[in-house]
C-alpha cells in the first residue's frame, strides 16, 4: 500500500509541473472535446481527453499488476 502511495504522489508531482509549465497545453483540446459556449453559460466535456486518459493509466496499472 505506501508503494501505491508513493508512486501515485510522484505521478501527481510530475502532473503538476507539467501543468505548470506548459507542457500539458494539449489537454481539453482533443478531438472529441466538447465545448459550447452559450450566451450565459459555458458547457465543457472533455470526453477525447479523459479517454486517452484512462487508456493510459490502465495501460501504466496493467504493467505494474504483471
């Protein structure tokens, strides 16, 4: 369990300076990212991205479960 711990600290670390600088611009801008902008109101749906996401993570879960 503090292995699991420890290695999803390092992924949320690594997560956040790639936010910070810059290195994440592609995210939320994937084809299959809906976004609508009303008059009032801002609708976003990031569906491609969290796609991609999940695809990656059960990627990175499957090599470290083998």
């Amino acid at each position: 369990m503090a292995n699991l711990l420890i290695g999803t600290g390092l992924l949320l670390l690594l997560a956040g300076i790639a936010f910070k600088f810059g290195l994440m611009g592609w995210f939320g801008h994937l084809p299959g990212d809906l976004r609508y902008e009303g008059e009032h109101f801002v609708f976003y749906a990031p569906i491609g991205s969290m796609i991609l996401l999940s695809v990656l993570l059960s990627l990175i879960l499957w090599l470290f479960n083998r």
